[in-house]
C-alpha cells in the first residue's frame, strides 16, 4: 500500500524509496496503484522512432492531442518522473478507461534502482475507428512490490531512454503512416487518401517494372 509518507518528490538527492513527481493528490493516498498521464513535449511513431512529433492543438479549446488512427501504435511519454530504490520494483499497466476504446498500453516493468526519469510508453489503438488522445489524460498505471533485500540495479534502460529496434519500414508502410497521421476535414481527408492511394499505387508498380 501507497501512503503519503511512502513517496518522494523534487531533490532525489535526498533519498528516496519511490521517487514520484510531480506527486499525487494526497486526498487520493492511501493506495495501491499510481496514475500516469501523457506529457504535451512531444510523441512518436511506432515505426519512426527517430522523428519527434508535436501534439495538434484543438482551435476550440487549445488542448493538445495526438489522433491514433487504427491499429496504430505511437510512443508517449509520461508527464511523471518515477525512481526506486535497490529494494523496489514496479508494474506498468493498462486502465480501463482507455482499454474500452480499444487503447492499450504494453505492459512494463520498472527495474529495481531504477533512476527518476519519465517513462516512454507505447501506445496501441486496437479499434477499427481513430482514437484522439489528449495531453494530461490519464493513460497508465503503476502498483509497487517490495523486495525481501536489495537488488542489483540492472544496465537496461527500458523504455525509458532506449529506442525500438531499428528496421527499414516499407515506403508503402511509411506512406500510409504519414497520410494516417494527418489531421483534415473528413471530406477533404477522405479525398487526399484517395488521390495519394492512386498515384504511390502507380508509383510502385513503374517501380517494379523497371527492376532488373
């Protein structure tokens, strides 16, 4: 169980068992699992972890937002810094206010002696239909265990730094990710991918013919 006295915040060093910050409300303690909510810095792609995306921004009401077209994965980070000690581990999972429609986060692990740092998560839209995402939901959660004696930090970085594998995505894939990945007016988005489809449709078979 989670209690106020049980997290740290601000200078790490000063010590802590769980380093969480910004912290939880307090009238929320005690409790057994943390919540995580996305940063507004910036988000990437599955398949292009090298490029670093800014959120679109609602003209209405000037929330941020990514839009996750379907079976689509993107990397968020969240907007927590959390660290253990050699004495503790943590468990990453989905909530349900996200996995209703049809979002799910990949399961993770937070090493013991873990350093405070944010953590990347990747993001998966499983639902036939896009799904908007907007800075400061609440995305993930973390519960803690207790270990009987101290842990050897491990040398994995996780996903809290590390990058995917790399691969060399198909031009078709990348094509389709990046008309995906655009925000229009349904008819003028509609006709776009229409007249794009056409033409890398074209595009890729004069490729094909020429080839030896």
């Amino acid at each position: 169980m989670i209690t106020d006295g049980f997290l740290s915040n601000g200078d790490a060093g000063k010590g802590y068992r769980i380093y969480f910050d910004p912290p939880p409300p307090k009238d929320l303690l005690p409790t057994v699992w943390l919540d995580f909510h996305i940063s507004g810095d910036y988000y990437q792609l599955c398949e292009d972890d090298s490029t670093k995306r800014q959120f679109s921004v609602c003209p209405r009401t000037g929330k941020k937002f990514v839009r996750v077209p379907p079976r689509r994965g993107v990397r968020l980070y969240t907007d927590e810094k959390i660290g253990t000690d050699a004495q503790h581990m943590g468990i990453v999972a989905n909530v349900a206010g996200k996995a209703k429609h049809g979002i799910i986060v990949a399961p993770g692990k937070i090493d013991p002696g873990f350093l405070p740092s944010r953590l990347v998560l990747v993001i998966f839209n499983q639902s036939s239909s896009s799904v908007i995402l907007n800075v400061g939901d609440k995305i993930a959660a973390v519960a803690f265990a207790q270990l009987p004696g101290e842990c050897k930090p491990t040398d994995s970085k996780g996903h809290a730094n590390g990058q995917l594998p790399a691969y060399d995505a198909r031009l078709w894939s990348k094509l389709w990710t990046w008309i995906s990945s655009q925000n229009y007016s349904s008819l003028g988005y509609d006709v776009l991918k229409l007249v794009i489809t056409v033409v890398g449709a074209w595009l890729l078979v004069q490729l094909g013919l020429r080839k030896p």
